[in-house]
C-alpha cells in the first residue's frame, strides 16, 4: 500500500476478497506520505477453475472532517483491486462500458458490455462501492453476443455519502461459461447530487 497523498494515513484498514472469501489486514503504525506499507492476506481457494480471477480490495483510514450524512466519523474509503492468474492467464472475454450516474437517494447504474474475442459469453456482473454507497441487489447474470453489444442495470444506493461528492465503483465481470475463468474489472464514475434545498447553502 502506497500513501500518495501528503498526511499520513493511521491506521489503514484493507478488505480483500477473493472466489468469495473474505480476509482482513491492519497497517496498524499507518504508512507516511510518499512511503509503502505492506500486509498479508491468505486465502485458501480450494477447487478453483484455471484462469483470472479479480482479488478486489476496500482500503480506509480516518481523516479530519466532520461526521458524514449518516453521523459516522470522517474515513477515506476507496476501492482498489488485482488479476490474478490462477492455473491460466486467459485475455478477458468482454469489454465494460458504464455510463456516469447522478445519485440521489438511489439509482441504476448502466453497464454496456460487448465480446472481446468475437465470441458469444455469459458472464456475472457485479458492482463493488467503498463505504457511503451500497449496491442492491446480487450480481446479474448477463449474455454477451458475439456482435453488438448488451446492457445491465445495477441498482446503487447513497448510504450516507456526503451531497456533492464524486465516488468511484468498481464493476467485476467474470465468465460462466468456457473451462477457463476470465475476469473483466472497470470503474464506473457516480457523482452523489447537491442537496436540493436552499437553505444549506445559506
């Protein structure tokens, strides 16, 4: 974990999961700005198809500020993820295309996939947002023509981010179909709304 920004970050906080277990680290002394601090996630996949798989990650850490919309103290959150060749390192199956959403209160977040190869997929498409959003729902399941392109939905909701600010979802496309696994990751832009009462802003 690397600090790009110019405070240090104590302690950081990181989530990984990977073929659906889950792990938990701490760089408890924090990591300086400019500087790298690591950890240790293991996980013991058993009977996993050969292949990409994403190992997706949630990193937070305390900052100053003021408690967020839903009274909790202020913390950075941000998604973070790798690929991972297990067995085979196959090219993705689709390509992800996700049109910004403006968030109210909750909304669908559009997805356009399209085949990588030429051929036809079926894959499962799931949304990962840090903390303050959350995503409805399970993943989809959605076929992918050879030609042309398809289209999903994924149902996100604010959970106490704050009005105006601009947060970043991570998308996962993974294949069903094929004796290889073949993993797709993206990130789709979601902008939460100003609040629309007058009164704040006096």
């Amino acid at each position: 974990v690397r600090n790009r920004g110019d405070r240090a970050a104590a302690p950081v906080e990181i989530v990984g999961e990977l073929l659906g277990e889950r792990q938990e680290a701490r760089v408890a002394d924090g990591v300086a700005p400019g500087a790298e601090g690591a950890v240790l996630l293991a996980f013991t996949p058993a009977g996993v198809r050969p292949g990409t798989h994403a190992l997706t990650l949630l990193l937070e850490h305390p900052v100053e500020g003021p408690p967020d919309a839903g009274g909790n103290p202020p913390v950075a959150s941000q998604r973070a993820w790798l690929l991972l060749a297990l067995g085979a390192s196959p090219p993705e199956a689709v390509r992800l295309a996700a049109l910004p959403l403006r968030l109210d209160v909750e909304g669908g977040l559009g997805v356009r996939l399209e085949s990588a190869d030429g051929e036809p997929h079926r894959v499962r498409l799931r949304a990962l947002p840090a903390r303050g959003l959350r995503a409805a729902g399970d993943a989809v399941l959605v076929d992918v023509p050879a030609r042309g392109s398809a289209s999903a939905t994924l149902p996100i909701v604010r959970a106490g981010a704050a009005r105006g600010s601009r947060h970043a979802v991570l998308l996962v496309a993974e294949s069903v179909d094929g004796s290889l696994a073949r993993t797709t990751v993206s990130v789709a832009p979601v902008e939460v709304a100003p609040d629309p009462s007058l009164l704040p802003r006096l």
